[in-house]
C-alpha cells in the first residue's frame, strides 16, 4: 500500500500551510492573553498581600494599646468599699439589729483595705481569710467564731460569713 502523494497538490500544501499558521497565531494570541491574565492577577494578589500587611500592623498596634490599658486599669483597681453578709443569723435566731452590728463590726475592722490595691489584697487573700475567721464575736452574751463561706475581691470586697457558737 502507498501514501498517496498529496504533498505535490496546492490545495492540501495550502491547507497544511493555513493548519500550521492558524496554530501559530491562536498560541501566539493564547500566550498574549494568559500573559495579561497572569499579570492583573500577580498585581491583585501583591495588593492584597500588602493591604494584609498593614492590617495586621494596625491590629498589633491595637494590641499593644489595649494590653497597656489593661494593665493601667488592672494596677488602677483598689478596694471602694468592703461588704460583709452573714448568711446564718437565723439558725441560731438572732435578731436583726444584732446582725448589722455584727456585720459593721467586720466591716470596721477591714476597713484599712479600702483604698489598697486590688492585688495586693488578693495575694494576701489566707492571711485575710485567718483573720477574720480567728476573731470571736459577742452576740447576747454568746459567744461566735466566724467561718469565713465565700471571698470575692472587685473594687467593692464582698465576704459571706457563717457563724458558729462556741
């Protein structure tokens, strides 16, 4: 079998000639284009990269002013005032009036910590805890150790005290 000479004839060299030409022009025109595509987009993504830059400058910025603020506020914070609640009075059927002269009496005695910091106070937190729960009260001529139930330290001082006779 032979190859039928088609080389020879005008039409099919015109042909192949047009085939070839037409692919050199669309990989020409395919590489024109995907070169402008490619190019917008590397511009797009450094754009971007440097919009994410100076977010993330702008974010550190807030960070650090807002941890410095923290920390002005956090050494800023003393005790305004010392509040003290016994939660039993009524099991052991004291009157009210006894109560609050009980509850001021607590009062009076921590009112040095008004005015100190925060911190300081909480880091003697036991200390203060021993204190209060190693005071004995008179009530009607009984006698009362306090027990100290719950310790909140804010700028007001909150202490929830149960007492227990002697």
């Amino acid at each position: 079998m032979r190859i039928p000479p088609y080389h020879r004839d005008p039409t099919w060299q015109r042909f192949l000639a047009g085939a070839a030409l037409g692919s050199l022009i669309s990989w020409v025109l395919f590489f024109y284009l995907f070169g402008i595509q490619q190019e917008r987009q590397i511009v797009k993504i450094q754009e971007q990269e440097e919009t994410i830059l100076n977010l993330n400058q702008k974010i550190s910025i807030w960070e650090e002013e807002y941890h410095k603020l923290n920390e002005q506020t956090e050494k800023g914070l003393t005790i305004q005032d010392v509040q003290v609640k016994i939660i039993n009075g009524n099991y052991y059927k004291l009157d009210s009036l006894s109560i609050a002269e009980t509850e001021e009496a607590i009062r009076d005695d921590l009112a040095s910590l008004i005015a100190k910091d925060v911190k300081t106070i909480y880091n003697g937190r036991i200390l203060l805890k021993k204190s209060i729960e190693n005071k004995i009260i008179d009530i009607n001529k009984k006698k009362y150790r306090l027990e100290v139930t719950e310790l909140i330290f804010y700028t007001d001082m909150y202490i929830e005290v149960k007492l227990e006779r002697l």
